[in-house]
C-alpha cells in the first residue's frame, strides 16, 4: 500500500506530505483498515527501565509532536511511541521550508525548531488515548526565547505536566534546530541541568507513588572526550537511560546532493555510522545499569540488529518510514528475534 501512495506523498511539499500521511493512518485506524497499511509483527516481549515492551522496535520523537496520532501510530505495531519534542509555551517553530527530502540518499533535512503547541495541549490529548499497548514516552525540551541559564525552568515545567501521564520522559538537549541548545551537553550545563531534573524525579515519584524513567538524547556530533564526560555525568546522577542520537549537522556523504547546503539536522541513513558509533562509546562507558536506545539511520532489519550489538537495549525508527513505510517495523522486529535466538545473540560488539 505505501509503495503506492509514496510517489504521490514524494511529489508534495515535504511539511505537508508529513501531514497527509498521519491524517491517514488516523483514518486507517478508525476505519479498521491499519492492517492494509502494516501487518503487525509477532510479539517479542522486552523488559527495559521497569517496563514491558510487546517488542523492542519504537517510534522516535519528532513525528507526532503534540501527541494527536498516538493510537493510530501504536496500531503500526511499534512496541513503544515516544511524542514531542514538547515546551511549555506554543511555538510555531522555524520559517517554512524546513523540511527536506534527499531520496538518493534515504535522508531528510530538518530545521523544524520544536514546532508544537505546548505542554497542556499535549497533556489533553494523551488523556483522550483509547489503548496503549506499549510504553509511552514523551520528549521535552526548552523554548526557543528561553536563554540557557533558565532552561531548567522551562523542563521542569514539562516534566511535572506530563509525569502523571508517560511511562518515561526524554530530556532532549541534542536538537540543533534551537539555538544553543546544544551547549546544554557541555559538561557543567549538563550537569546542572540533569542533576536538577534527577532531584524533580525523585520528588514526583514521592508524590505520586510511581518513578517514571528520565532518559537523556544526545547529538552524534560530541567528540571522543565529550562522549566520555556525558557518560560520566549521566552515570554519577543516575540518569535511567541515554538514546544515541539525535540528527547531525554533518554532511558527509551528502555534500553533493543540491539540498546539502539547507541548514538543519540530517537524519536518515546517512546518519547510521556515526550514530552507532556514539551508541557504541557510551556503552562501553556508561554503567550496565543505565541501559541505552539506539536510534539514526536505521532502514532495515539489519540495521536494527547493528544498534543492538553496539550496546542498544531498545532502538527507535523514523526517517526510515519515510522511505520504507511500516513494513520496517516488522523487519526490524523479526531481525532483531533471529538475533536472539542465535548462539551469540546477548554479544556487544567491542569498541
């Protein structure tokens, strides 16, 4: 069905594409109709951060930023959907264009700058959610006119907002969409910023009798030692989990296409390398306790079972649905099941 319908989707402008494809898996779900689209991959039962998975294969922040498509895109079949990127005020995000297909190069450009309508407009939909078969997760992150020095403030707003309501929250200062966010992962921001928001978890689980995991994303592009101090601070607070990565503002292999030059993160599979090879440093870094979900160019079953046996416990698509469909859940799934069940399926690649 999506081989189909993707030539249309690829001939409209990126933005709208996006909007169309959710209105219509909100469609297939009401009607019934979502097993034209996807067929649901076999259960694969995961235990990560206190929580069940159905499967280990989860949907990555950024497609369904106010939370409006959460069942619909749980009817996909992913094990676990994560929503936002969220702030506590509305922001309409960066001048359009900011979305960028590159098809040779199963990639995408974004500079959509936390687009959303705030943190209570979030909250109101995941309380109207009918079924959630796996894990919730929900990304928050700071508003664009928020300078850094207050940005704990503005995450603290989110976090207690949507406590009651996910199963874990993600902590996201890795988007280079938003000007200087990204200084939030040098060392001493970071851990301000995270050793704050580790003692507002620990004060919401008092309060309402349940601790829900705190996981922080990183960029791809930290150096060797900027990796090993993350880890460091992560691990010394006590943080639950890392997802390795976020988008990059490298270009690499793209540096030919005509959209190169369009500022933003790429993401896709471009980005697998070097995501997984973050994904790699901070498992070899990180305390076992602080399990890990990899997430960056993953586009076939294979690439799944790459980001398990660098250290990943759980992994995360997007891009690749763009320009694989929801067949890729299924294939990551199934890959990820055979490496399981073969002789060394439990091995970390070493660094």
């Amino acid at each position: 069905m999506y081989s189909i319908a993707r030539p249309f989707l690829f001939a409209l402008d990126a933005e709208r594409a996006h909007g169309l494809a959710l209105s219509a898996l909100d469609l297939a779900w009401r009607t019934g109709t979502t097993p034209l689209v996807a067929s649901r991959a076999k259960p694969l039962p995961t235990s990560v951060y206190g929580l069940n998975f159905p499967n280990p294969v989860g949907l990555a922040a950024g497609l369904d930023k106010n939370g409006e498509h959460i069942d619909a895109l749980f009817a996909l079949g992913f094990g676990f959907v994560e929503i936002g990127t969220i702030t506590p005020r509305p922001q309409e995000g960066n001048p359009k264009p900011r979305l960028f297909r590159l098809p040779k190069h199963g990639a995408i450009i974004n500079r959509m700058g936390f687009n959303n309508l705030g943190v209570d407009v979030l909250v109101k939909n995941v309380e109207r959610v009918r079924n959630r078969p796996g894990p919730l997760g929900i990304n928050i992150g700071k508003n664009k006119d928020t300078a850094n020095e207050d940005a704990l403030s503005d995450y603290l707003i989110c976090m207690e907002r949507v406590y009651p309501l996910a199963d874990y929250i993600t902590v996201n200062i890795s988007s280079p969409n938003t000007a200087g966010l990204r200084e939030l992962q040098e060392e001493q921001a970071l851990r301000r910023l995270v050793g704050g928001l580790r003692e507002a978890q620990e004060r919401l689980a008092s309060q309402h009798g349940r601790r829900v995991p705190m996981l922080v994303k990183v960029a791809p592009d930290l150096s060797d030692r900027d990796i090993d101090a993350a880890a460091r601070v992560l691990g010394e607070l006590g943080v639950d989990g890392v997802i390795a990565t976020n988008t990059t503002i490298g270009r690499g292999t793209v540096e030919a296409d005509p959209l190169a030059k369009e500022a933003g993160g790429l993401s896709g599979v471009p980005l697998l390398g070097q995501s997984t090879l973050v994904l790699r440093r901070l498992r070899a870094r990180l305390p076992e306790s602080v399990p890990l979900i990899g997430v960056g160019g993953i586009s076939s079953g294979a690439d799944a079972v790459a980001k398990m046996a660098a250290g990943a416990s759980l992994v995360q698509c997007y891009s690749g649905l763009i320009f694989q469909g929801a067949g890729l859940i299924g294939d990551c799934v199934e890959a990820i099941r055979r490496r399981r069940e073969s002789p060394s399926g439990g091995a970390v690649a070493p660094l």
